[in-house]
C-alpha cells in the first residue's frame, strides 16, 4: 500500500509508471473501459476489473492484462439495483467490498461505467432518467466515497479517475439524460477536488470526444455518420478506444502529480473548435 509519505517512491526514475500500483476500474471489460484497462496494465498497475458479465469480452481483456505480467482479476456485479431505489450506496458499498477483498491493495480508481439509454426527448421516461444516473453518476460517487473512506483510514494516497465525455461540455439531440448525466460527472469532479485534494487524494477525469466502442456501432454501419463527424473533428479522425488509455494511465501517474479537479478531453479538438469548416462541394 502506499502511504501519504511514500507516494511518491514506488516508480522510481518512471513518472508515468503505475507499478506498484493496484487500480479498480468499473465497467472495465470492454470498449472505453476495456482499453483503459488494457493500458494500465501495459503501464504496470495491477488490476481488479469490474463487469456486468463474465462473457468473451471480458476474459479477453483479462487475458490481455494478465500477458502484461500484472496481476488481474475478474469482478462480476451490476451496479443498477433492482428495483430502482435509493439502495446505490448499498450497492457501492458491496462492490467496494467485493473488491477489497479480491485485492486489498486498490490504491486507484477509475470509475467508467456508463450507460446511453435516451431517445426522442418526448420518449423519456423515468426509468430511463434514473438508470442513466445511477450508472452514470451515482455509483461513481458512491463507490468514491467507500474507496475514500477504506483509504483514509489507512492513509493511502489515492489517485480517482471518472470517464466523462465531451458530452458532459457539447450537447447532441436525443441526448437529454445522458448529457445532464455526464455535466454532473465533470461538477463532482471539481467538488470532489475540493474535498479530497486537501486530505491527500485526487481526482480527475478523462473526457472522450466520439470513439469507436460496442455502444457506437454506427459509426461503423453508417459511412456518411462517419464522414460528418470526422468533418467536426479538427483532427479529422473519429479513432478506436484506444486513445482512451495513455491519458488516463497519465492522470493516474506521478506525472499528473499537480493536475486535480480537471477534465482532460481527449476529442481530437472536437470541443475547441466552434464551427467546423463546410463539407467541400
């Protein structure tokens, strides 16, 4: 585990390294969530990666882990209670549990689970407005706040990432619920900086402009969809979920030893640019 005092000492000559380190990551066995793992572990960390289902994708990603020579585990729970209630912390709580006791050493977090569930704004139901958040922001912050509680008591200086999403700045149709969900994951991050960087923790979160992923397949169905985002895109690319790992390994680095209460888009300039350049005729 690594002390307040010794947080500094366990990559010695590597800030980017996160040897040493033992990272939680949710929604951890594919896409997005898939290829941060993959890239922690490619950076050293061990590793406890949460699920939904124990299913080709995640064994692939275990395996793939594991063939870094880390230590990784499987950890298979669903972080959307059944009924709908007030009973997320319950179920943070027992996955932060859960995963203590797979690894006690979970020094890192990184909260990616996610959800898309909206269509046509009138269809909106509240269904899906509560599981979009509860996915999307509430068991991030439930599961901060036991992880939190487990390091401080333990003074262990913790690193916390959320996946937010260029959503959470720039704003789509249909998107109603999980805009509104992901622009409340970039205010909690700047919240939860406030309340932890003092105590010696510190929380940040990797933003993606539009990847490729299992839940954006019509980017590969769809060749003009394609063509018109890589038009809104100063970089002209609309990549795989690749891109996502490196910024995240970094923020959760001694290199990002400074960096607390920010989002780091990773969007190929998409939220920089105001008007993209018209298609040529």
């Amino acid at each position: 585990m690594h002390s307040m005092e010794s947080a500094k000492k366990h990559s010695p000559g590597n800030p980017f390294s996160l040897a040493g380190r033992t990272v939680l990551i949710t929604g951890g066995t594919q896409g997005v969530g898939g290829a941060i793992a993959r890239s922690i572990a490619e950076a050293g960390g061990d590793l406890v990666i949460h699920g939904l289902r124990d299913d080709s994708s995640a064994r692939d990603t275990l395996s793939a882990c594991r063939e870094c020579g880390v230590g990784a585990e499987l950890l298979i729970a669903d972080l959307i209670p059944e009924p709908l209630s007030d009973s997320a912390r319950h179920v943070a709580e027992t996955l932060c549990r859960e995963a203590l006791r797979i690894n006690p050493h979970i020094d890192s977090l990184v909260n990616n689970a996610g959800t898309y569930l909206d269509g046509d704004f009138l269809d909106t139901t509240s269904e899906i407005f509560y599981r979009t958040f509860q996915l999307n922001v509430a068991a991030g912050l439930f599961l901060t706040r036991a992880l939190v509680a487990s390091w401080l008591s333990s003074s262990i200086a913790g690193r916390i990432v959320f996946t937010g999403s260029i959503n959470g700045l720039l704003s789509e149709a249909e998107h109603v619920c999980y805009d509104a969900s992901k622009g409340a994951v970039a205010a909690m991050v700047r919240s939860l900086c406030a309340e932890l960087a003092p105590r010696g923790i510190r929380v940040n979160a990797m933003a993606p402009g539009l990847v490729i992923t299992p839940m954006t397949q019509i980017i590969e169905k769809e060749p003009a969809f394609r063509s018109w985002m890589e038009i809104h895109t100063p970089n002209r690319r609309v990549p795989n979920a690749t891109v996502c790992g490196p910024p995240t390994v970094f923020l959760l680095s001694d290199a990002a030893e400074h960096i607390h209460g920010q989002t780091l888009y990773v969007d190929g300039g998409m939220s920089a640019w105001q008007q993209p350049s018209p298609p040529a005729q």
